[in-house]
C-alpha cells in the first residue's frame, strides 16, 4: 500500500472523496499549514488529510473555562486532543486538494478543497507548528453486487430528497444529473443525506462500495420513514458541505 506523510486537519465532520470542503482558518496552527502548502507550486497538489474527531475540540480553548477560571488554555498543534492523538482521531480519514488558498488581510485563509483519496491514520506528529500524519491509501473495492445497489440507492435518495424538500418529483434532479458509478453514487449519498457524523463515518470506513451502499439504502429507508411521520421538516441544502469554523 502508498504511504505518505501530509498535514493533517482534524474536523467534526467527515470528508469524502469528490466532495468539496470549504473551510475558514483562523487558528495559528492551521494558518501555519496554509502558509506551508502556498509553498508548493499551484501546478502541484496542495494536499492535506482531514480526519473526524473522535474525541476533543475542532477549536482549542482561548479562554479559561469552567468550573476553573484559572486555567490556562491550550496552545499548540496538539491542543484541545489530549494525549493520545491516535486515540482522539477516527482512523480513516480522506485526502484534501486545496484548489484555492487565499489569505485575508488578518492573515486567515479562506480555502476550498474537495476530497480525493481515502486513507487510514498510521501516526501523528506534534513536534512542528501543525499536526503532520503518516498515512496509508486505501484503495477502492467495488464489492459484489455494486451496480444494482446504486441503482437502489439512487432511486431511495430521490424519494429521500423530494421527502425533504416537500417537491414534486420534476422539480428535482433528473437520472442525468446524478452520477451512476457506483463508488461515486455512495459518498455523494453518504455526504449529502442528513446523518450524524459517527454514522457518515462508518460509511467512509466500509470495507468497499457494495458494503457503503447496502448500508446506505437501509439508511434512507430508515429515514423516508421517519419522514413520512413528521408534521414538518427543516430547510436543508442537501448538497453542500459544511464551513468549518476554523
């Protein structure tokens, strides 16, 4: 298996292949890895790994907290984590491109990057002004059965979507507007339907596409039914990424 050593970017949320993630940078830390990777020429990758917190804090304290007011908060690549960096990430993780790196006037960044690669974490390191991982590719399995569990999966995500959105079937997206690959068809499944982040987590971490989208379909059933016995549903973007508020 391909092992690398990139920066790591830990989220509370979950980052798939082919997804864009916009994200907002403020902290030292992470503008220090957005200075390090406007080093690297635009015609190359500007990589980077984002991983789901397992246990910890997207953002480190910058005050004192309760119960004790004298506590000195955190600081380093490492705060807010722990210890264990192992133990405060999920192992699986994905890849980021950042096509766009553009540093404000008070020396944030505003980045947008889309998902390319997954990979498992190997190790952390803290020693350097950001986290760095060693990290293993992991490669794409179809698994059995995977063309038709798309199509499956994509007829329940249009019932799932015209659900929510309250929409006759023509006002949403045709068959053409939607992709028929089938690894394609489970993360853009598993990124867009309303679904907490330990469960988007087990999909990205499925042993292949066949697994991803058996578990999906069964997801969207689930959900279509809880649906249907809702007096009201919230407004939702279905297709875009959250901002992290870093």
């Amino acid at each position: 298996m391909t092992t690398a050593r990139l920066p790591l970017f830990p989220l509370n949320a979950v980052l798939f292949p082919g997804l864009v993630l916009p994200l907002n940078v403020f902290e030292e830390r992470y503008r220090a890895m957005m200075r390090e990777l406007l080093k690297t020429p635009e015609e190359e990758p500007r990589r980077f790994a984002v991983v789901a917190i397992r246990d910890g804090h997207e953002v480190a304290p910058t005050a004192p907290g309760l119960p004790d007011q004298t506590s000195v908060p955190e600081r380093g690549p490492a705060a807010g984590f722990g210890d264990d960096l192992l133990a405060a990430f999920h192992s699986t993780g994905c890849v980021a491109d950042a096509a766009t790196i553009r540093e404000r006037e008070d020396g944030s960044f505003e980045v947008l990057a889309t998902g390319t690669t997954r990979v498992r974490l190997l190790s952390v390191d803290a020693s350097g002004p950001f986290l760095t991982a060693e990290l293993e590719e992991l490669q794409e399995v179809q698994g059995e059965g995977a063309g038709a569990l798309a199509e499956g999966v994509l007829r329940a995500f249009r019932a799932y979507q015209r659900q929510l959105a309250g929409a006759s079937e023509r006002s949403l997206s045709t068959g053409a507007d939607l992709p028929d690959e089938p690894s394609v068809v489970s993360y853009l499944v598993a990124a867009a339907a309303v679904l907490d982040t330990p469960t988007k987590q087990r999909l990205l971490q499925a042993p292949d596409t066949a697994t991803r989208l058996a578990e999906e379909l069964k997801l969207l059933r689930k959900e279509a039914a809880v649906i249907r016995n809702l007096p009201s549903l919230p407004a939702v973007e279905l297709t875009r990424a959250p901002t992290s508020p870093n």
